[in-house]
C-alpha cells in the first residue's frame, strides 16, 4: 500500500474521505466539488478501493488506493485504514458508509462525519415519485435531497410540499379511487 505524503498544513483543514464502490463514488464527487466551491483551498482525498478508487482517479481527484478487493472483510478495512489515518494525520475524516473509517479516526481522536443515504423511513406520506417526506411525514430527517429528478406530473403528494405538480390519475391510482 503506498501513501501519498501529507500536504502541508494550511489554512483549509486536511480532510480524508473514505469511499467504497462506484455507487459511492459518484455522489462523492459532487459532494467534494461542493466543498471545494464553499471553501477555496478546501481539497478533500479521498481513500477508497476497487470500483471506487478506479472512478474517482478516471474523474480526476485525489485518491489514495488501499489495493483491497472489491469485497474485502471488515477486518481488512480496518487495518487498512488504521494505517492511514496513522500515517495522514487528517484534521478531519469523512466516511461515505465505510464503517471501517470510524474506529482509527476515533482512535486517533480525529473528528468524523458519516454519510449515509438507508437509514431514512419510507415516506409512506411523502411523494411517491421521489420520495421525499411531506410536512405531515413521521421521517426524523432533517433534509432529504431526491436521487433522482421527477418528472412533471409523476408525484402524487397532496399538499405539494415535495415541490413536484401531482398528476390526477396517478393520485386517484394511489388513493384506490380510480
């Protein structure tokens, strides 16, 4: 496994991303894009393995390669990581589901973040187009962003709070009235 050498201490903090599969990746990239448009300077690494680390490299960020398979045991991702937190020293670590990340960064008492997208509710009073919880919806979650666009008249949510226009026979359809 090689490490990259940590850059040098500046103003943005050292952040080390952790990512696994494409599936990940992807949304991993806009999101460090996005960090990078808020926080001039702001330049996450991303760690990852497998499909991961293959699509970050081929959209051009910074990637460390752990050199894991693509379905490794936990016990792997650990050790793996352990190392480079270890050998990084990150101001702070970002795990995008890479359960593995956490336990080192907390060892070595580096602050994390962990992204999830599963453990939402389904929206079973939310938009069934895209899923997003309405006002009325028992969801816990503070913010929920839609994977994927709608299209025009496809949601079924009454009060429109989704944002999306509902289309009558598709309501009428999950209401049991057509």
């Amino acid at each position: 496994m090689e490490y990259s050498t940590p850059p040098e201490r500046s103003e943005a903090p050292k952040v080390l991303f952790f990512c696994r599969g494409r599936r990940h990746a992807v949304p991993d990239m806009v999101i460090a894009e996005e960090l990078r448009r808020l926080g001039p300077g702001f330049a996450p690494v991303f760690a990852s393995y497998g499909t991961g680390a293959a699509t970050l490299a081929e959209g051009g960020h910074a990637v460390i390669d752990l050199q894991l398979k693509e379905d490794s045991p936990f016990i792997e991702i650990l050790v793996a990581a352990t190392r480079l937190v270890a050998a990084w020293e990150p101001d702070v670590v970002l795990s995008h589901e890479e359960f593995a990340a956490l336990p080192p960064a907390k060892t070595f008492q580096v602050p994390t973040a962990f992204l999830v997208d599963f453990f939402l509710a389904p929206a079973t009073s939310g938009c069934r187009a895209c899923s997003t919880p309405t006002r009325s919806s028992s969801s816990s979650a503070a913010t929920y962003l839609p994977s994927r666009p709608t299209p025009q008249g496809a949601c079924t949510t009454r009060d429109r709070s989704c944002g999306h226009s509902p289309s009558p026979a598709r309501t009428a359809a999950a209401l049991g009235t057509s």
